[in-house]
C-alpha cells in the first residue's frame, strides 16, 4: 500500500498546478511517501440543504451524520456519490447521472494530509472494550475527509481563504503558505473545505455520467446545492 500511495499519477493532476507535483506529504522523509491529486469527491450537500443532521447513529430519512456540524470534521453527508464505506448504485441517483456533480477541482492542502479519509470513536458499529476493532459500517459520525468534500451554502466555489480558512490551518505545513492567522478564526470545517481552482472565473465539475462541464464562481447557490444530491427530487435546468 505504502508503494501505491508513493505514486504520482499525471491524470489527477490539474496543468494549472504545477506545483502539486513536488508536493510533500507532511510524513514524507519520515515515515509515509503520500501523494497528492488536484481533485476531490463530492460527498453530497444535505445538511447545507436542508438543515439537518443525526449525531452519533445513522437516522432513518437523514443523509447527515456528524458529531458536530460546526468542529474539525464537520458534517458527513451521504446523499452524493461518493459515500464513506457504501456503494452507490446507479438506481440510487434518481436525479440523474447527468445532474449529479461526482468530482470536482480542489487545490487548498489541509496539513498536506495525502490520506483519503479516517474516522474516530463513536463509531457505527462501535468497537469492542479492550477488544478488536470493527470495521465501520458506512458513514461516521467523527469523519475527516481529506479527498471527499461537502458543498455547502456557507463555502462557494473558489471560497476567499483569507476571510476563513482550516481551522488549525498552518502557513508551514499546509498550501497556501501565506494566509493570516485570523483566517482560522471561527474556521472552515476540514469536510467543507471549498471546491476551487487556477483557473479564473470557475471550476471543472465531473457529473455521474463521466461528463465535465465548466461551473462559474457565481452559480446560483440553490442550484449548486442541487447538483451535489443524487436523490434530493429538485427539477434542475442548466
């Protein structure tokens, strides 16, 4: 595995980030060789959408779990296609392959953290004392996404990082290098951190059915909130 995660692959490489290529995990020349990719899936958008989210266990109708909605994880949505721990099956994206956001482009490093993903106690199911630990089933309510991300109301696309950033982001570890310490304060969730890019004006956006499209920074907020549910019933025109 430690081999795989060494590996620079140039298709998950944007052109207009060159410097991705060189840079360091903050394991690297330690202990762990991780590399990064200028993109990240999109985990859904329920909670910005709707208001809601289930604390500690999974609730019937609620695709939001999170053991605090405001901390360092954030809320963990479930209602996109890309879902910590279950598989998405195609008749589960009623609003349409082709109107349902899959990936999207990111260049913000929190921590220049290169791991996918890791959860922490409580989790469902929940361990055993003093016992091996079981396999989560699905989301967590204490999850923190490094290579999935909410949409939210709260962090358009190419959000300003110099009004809120990491909450413990770090101009010496993490990219940018020169945000000011007054960024952290109150502090973007990790799981919210914003879609954005290098290229002026918008982000690429890849949808279920493979397709790439061009999004603008001013998309309206509802619509953006719209395409990150695979099953929210919302008629969409573009």
């Amino acid at each position: 595995m430690d081999s795989l995660n060494a590996l620079l692959l140039p298709m998950y490489l944007c052109p207009s980030d060159p410097e991705m290529a060189v840079t360091k995990d903050k394991f690297d020349g330690t202990t762990k060789d991780r590399r990064g990719m200028d993109y990240a899936g999109v985990m859904g958008s329920y909670f910005a959408r709707t208001g809601r989210c289930a604390t500690t266990t999974k609730v019937a109708g609620q695709y939001c779990i999170a053991s605090s909605t405001t901390g360092l994880a954030g809320p963990n949505n479930f209602d996109g296609l890309m879902i910590q721990g279950w598989p998405v099956t195609l008749k589960k994206v009623t609003d349409g392959l082709s109107k349902t956001l899959m990936i999207g482009e990111r260049w913000y490093q929190a921590r220049a953290w290169m791991i996918g993903a890791y959860w922490s106690d409580p989790s469902d199911p929940p361990s055993i004392p003093r016992g091996p630990a079981i396999a989560p089933d699905g989301p967590q309510p204490t999850a923190y996404f490094f290579y999935c991300k909410n949409l939210s109301d709260k962090v358009p696309i190419n959000y300003n990082l110099n009004t809120q950033c990491y909450q413990i982001h770090s101009n010496a570890t993490d990219r940018p290098d020169n945000l000011p310490a007054s960024c952290t304060s109150p502090g973007l969730s990790l799981n919210n951190l914003p879609f954005a890019s290098f290229h002026p004006g918008g982000v690429n956006f890849s949808y279920g059915d493979g397709g790439v499209k061009w999004m603008n920074d001013d998309i309206d907020i509802n619509l953006y909130l719209a395409l990150g549910s695979r099953n929210g019933g919302e008629s969409i025109s573009e």
